[in-house]
C-alpha cells in the first residue's frame, strides 16, 4: 500500500492567494515582475520557509525594510488566515478521510511553518488524519532539499517508489520526481496556471481537483 504525501497550500488549502498576491505586490513595488522570474529560481522562493523568505526579500527586492518589517508586512495577515478563514480545496476532506479509512499513511509536505498549518487543519477536522507533519521548521531543511525528501521517506518506512506526492507546485514535483517518488499535480489556478503545462508534462498524474484522483486504479 502506498505512503502519501500532501502538500496542503494549493492542494488541501485553498491558501495561495494569501501568499502571492502579497510577494506579487511587494516585488512590483521596487520594480520586479514575479511572473517573469525563471521558474526555477520562482520554486526556490516559493519553497523558502516563512523567514527566510522575508530574509531574502529584505536582502534582494525590499531593501529598504529589515526583516523584521517584511515579517510584519506578511505575518498579521497570514496567522489570522490559517486560524480562521482559509477553506480547504473542492472535496479535499472526504477524500483525506476516506483515504485513511482504507489504510493509507498520510502525512504533510509543506514549506509553510507548522504553527499555520496546525491551525488551519484541526479547525477543518483533518489534523490528526496526517501519521506526521514535515516542514522546514520541523525538519531544519527547505522543502525543495534532498534531505526533506529523504525525511518523509524515512518517516513513512517506505521505498522512494512507494510513495505519492500530492503537489501544485512544479519545483515539488520535479524535486519528488528526482527522488524516485511518485507524483500527482493538483490544478490550482490561477495560481500555477503558467506552470500547468509544465506539471502535467513532469507529474505522473495530474487532476484538476484533488477528490477526483482515483487512487484504487493505478
């Protein structure tokens, strides 16, 4: 039986607005276009953890506000977010609690800081569905490094091939690729819309909707 793996922004959570539209702002107010970034270095900002994304943008784009006020400019907006408002994906929760009813091992595979997500999964009822939570913050690696893949893999007892990753980011899912770990990608426009033909060529799966993947059939 498979172990699976999930991010939750963009996949299980309906969250990447809280995200972009924020670092979209702040890169067009010192003059840069996040959409015209490579999509490398695009994934290796987006899989920074929280304050080393604010390190990054106080050193690189704003560079006339410390971390701490970058922090600020995100966090208030963010933690209010994942404690109250955020709404998972279309059918994202039955599938999560059907998946564990059948015997799959879940577990998390996110860049956002534990704190947020704890939060936003137990008041959507599927915290305690996940066997274990790796981010950067609880593993001490970036989620686009070999070592935090190698966590999960360790964590579920499984080979790299026995294993799925539910993503809608394409460094996530070329990274897992990398790692001989299965991959579905999860449409979430207009979020990864511009990385979507790009998933659907590196993904083993892809799905508009989490729910509809059919996992009894590979």
């Amino acid at each position: 039986m498979y172990g699976l793996i999930f991010d939750i922004d963009g996949t299980i959570l309906d969250s990447m607005h809280i995200w972009i539209k924020p670092l979209e702002d702040i890169f067009t107010k010192y003059g840069y276009d996040l959409n015209k970034i490579p999509k490398e270095k695009k994934g290796e900002i987006e899989a920074l953890p929280f304050y080393d994304m604010c390190e990054f943008l106080s050193k690189n784009i704003a560079r006339d506000m410390t971390k701490d006020e970058v922090i600020k400019y995100f966090e208030e907006t963010i933690e209010n977010a994942y404690a109250n408002d955020l709404l998972p994906k279309n059918g994202a929760v039955d599938f999560l609690k059907d998946l564990k009813k059948k015997g799959y091992t879940l577990s998390v595979a996110s860049s956002t800081d534990y704190k947020y997500l704890e939060k936003a999964l137990k008041r959507i009822g599927v915290f305690d569905l996940f066997d274990f939570v790796a981010t950067p913050d609880t593993t001490g690696y970036n989620k686009s490094k070999k070592e935090f893949r190698e966590y999960s893999i360790r964590k579920h007892g499984k080979s790299p091939e026995d294993l799925i990753l539910f993503d809608d980011a394409l460094y996530a899912i070329k990274a897992a690729k990398n790692s001989g770990i299965k991959t579905v990608g999860i449409k979430d426009f207009p979020w990864n819309e511009k990385e979507w033909d790009y998933i659907k060529k590196e993904a083993d799966y892809f799905v508009d909707e989490i729910s509809s993947f059919d996992i009894e059939n590979l």
